[in-house]
C-alpha cells in the first residue's frame, strides 16, 4: 500500500473495523444481555455492579415503608393494640436500612417484619429471590470476564516482520511465535487469511477479498506444543494466493496478512486466540529470522528473545554467541529458575 498504512486488524490483534448506523443497536444489545455485560468495560461494570445493588436496596426499602405507610405504622399517635408491618422502621432511611440488612443477611436483630403482616412477608420473599437472582448474574459475569482467556492471548508474541526465503528447497513464508509465559499453549494452529481488493468480471468492486493460507511447522501437519519459539511456513507454491508474488512485486501491492493462532491452554484447557497482521513493508524479501535457541556451557537450552525479531540474509551463517555471552544467558536461567520456583511455594 502506498502512503498511510490502513490495517483491519492493527499489529497487536484489535478490530479496525467500525460498526455504525446499526438499526435497533440497543435492542440488539439488550436482547443478548449477557454478552453484553460481559463485553463491558470494567469501569461500566464495576458501576453497574455498584448501582444494581444500590438500587434494589432503594426500590425494597421504599415498598417496605409504603407497605408501612399503608398500614398506619408512621401514625403519630397509634393505638395500642396496633402491630407495625416492619418493627422498628419509623422513616424512609430506617426502612432503606432495613432492606440493606435483608439482602446482605447482616442480620442486626433490631429491624424485622412482624408475622400479623403478610404483605411484608411477601415482599420479603420477593426482595431475596430477586436480588438473589440478580447477585448470581452479576457474579457471574464478573467471574466470565475474568476467566476469558484474553489476557492469556496477549502473552503470545509474533514476529514484527515477516520474511521469505528458500527452506528445504521450497520458497516459503515465514512467520515466528513465541509463548511468553511458562504454562503451556497445547494443539497450536497456525491460520492465515490474505485480505485484498477483487474487482469481480462483472465490474463490482469488493473491498476486501479473502483467501485462505495455511501455516504448517517445517512442513507437516501437526499441531505443536509452543515450548519454545516456533517458525510456521506457508509454501509460496501453484495453490498458494500469493504464488505469484515476486520481490519486485511486494513494494506496490495492495493485501494485508492476517494471522491467527489458535491454541488450548494447559491449565485450564480454555482456547485462546491470538492475531496479528503484516502489510507488505513488513514482509522482507530474501531474509530468514535469527536462531534464539542457544546451548549453555551446563547444558541448559536458552530462548533468547532479544533476536526474536532479528533477521539476516538468506544464506549468512548463523550467529554464534561466545563463552561469556553463554554463561550471561545460563546465569539469566538459573535467576528466572529460582523466582519460579519460589513463586510456585
């Protein structure tokens, strides 16, 4: 693409994409409510968690003094055989307290609803299955939006460039993954979608096309364990899109490359999902990415992640790390070893 870079998916995996002019939008909203509350914003939520409690608190608290009201128990002067619905409740903040103490079970012992009052005792029942319905989704949702595996996503890296080169006498391209957490990331998939604009041979112009990539690891079709950084390939052969693409090429076209892995969490066995997209500037012709696995002088094999996005000619041999360099990263080894395990006690 030429001048600005207009991206559908931006670099750390985010929609571009804005939806607008949606006819009956809140309805739609409010018709998948869960969806919807667990999609908000932690501020929105922390607020609607706040406001639902405060609120049913109010809207109980004002039936018990209507009730009360209704009954004569705020006469000045009552008789004496006169029994209140609601002992103890004389104005709107005693009856408001008395509903705080109801739904949160405090159970001070000062307020309560008398047994000569069956309309109190029927709101009682009302508040606590109500607001015990209206707890389990709220607790819900919070707990729904803390288990989504999305910050998990967040800890898988890419590479920030892309490359092409000849592997195993194939012209592929290729892309690095690294799982930055220790935990690992189980039956890992590797996608691809080539977005670019199709004018079809009736003159319509569509904005974007999609076409399918697959991403295999040094050519076979097993899903790997992320144990360590991983370089997926896409072979640049008759079948792939973009079979026809040459380095000259890659300067004027027009496609982003979407990438996508899939992944099941070890821990939890919870998918995560986790993108990326490279327009042709970030895709380099005739370079391959440097090793980051390294042997240290006891054996260890280390990930070097300062290389992760270094990248040299085709063909250059591989940089190779001296005996003060090996120890440094086997000396980092032994730290990081140390911290995990003293978190792990």
């Amino acid at each position: 693409m030429s001048g600005e870079i207009r991206r559908v998916v931006s670099k750390d995996g985010h929609n571009n994409v804005k939806i607008d002019n949606v006819e009956g939008m809140i309805k739609l909203f409010l018709h998948d409510i869960w969806t919807t509350v667990v999609d908000m914003k932690w501020r929105y939520k922390i607020t609607l968690f706040a406001s639902t409690f405060v609120m049913t608190w109010f809207t109980f608290g004002l039936v018990f003094y209507l009730i009360g009201l209704r009954n004569g128990d705020f006469a000045a002067d009552p008789s004496s055989n006169h029994t209140a619905c609601v002992m103890n409740v004389e104005t709107l903040t005693g009856a408001y307290l008395f509903s705080l103490e109801t739904q949160t079970t405090i159970g001070y012992g000062f307020r309560h609803v008398s047994e000569e009052c069956p309309l109190a005792i029927l709101a009682l029942v009302v508040q606590l299955v109500v607001t015990g319905l209206a707890e389990i989704f709220v607790t819900g949702a919070f707990l729904a939006k803390l288990a989504r595996p999305k910050k998990r996503a967040e800890s898988i890296k890419f590479s920030r460039s892309a490359v092409v080169c000849e592997r195993q006498g194939k012209r592929c391209l290729m892309v690095r993954v690294a799982n930055m957490r220790k935990s690992l990331l189980i039956q890992c998939q590797l996608s691809g979608k080539l977005l670019s604009p199709y004018v079809t041979r009736e003159g319509e112009k569509t904005l974007i096309r999609q076409a399918a990539l697959d991403f295999h690891l040094d050519s076979s079709d097993e899903c790997p364990f992320l144990l360590m950084p991983l370089t997926f390939c896409h072979v640049l052969d008759a079948r792939s899109p973009l079979a026809a693409l040459t380095a000259d090429d890659l300067p004027t076209c027009q496609f982003e490359l979407l990438v996508t892995l899939n992944g099941t969490m070890e821990s939890t066995a919870a998918t995560c999902q986790s993108r990326t997209s490279y327009v042709p500037q970030e895709i380099l012709w005739g370079y391959e990415f440097k090793a980051v696995l390294f042997n240290t002088p006891a054996g260890k094999l280390v990930a070097d992640l300062s290389f992760f996005d270094e990248v040299q000619r085709c063909g250059e041999p591989p940089a190779l790390l001296d005996d003060t360099e090996k120890l440094q990263l086997e000396e980092e080894y032994r730290r990081h070893s140390e911290a995990d395990l003293r978190s792990t006690e």
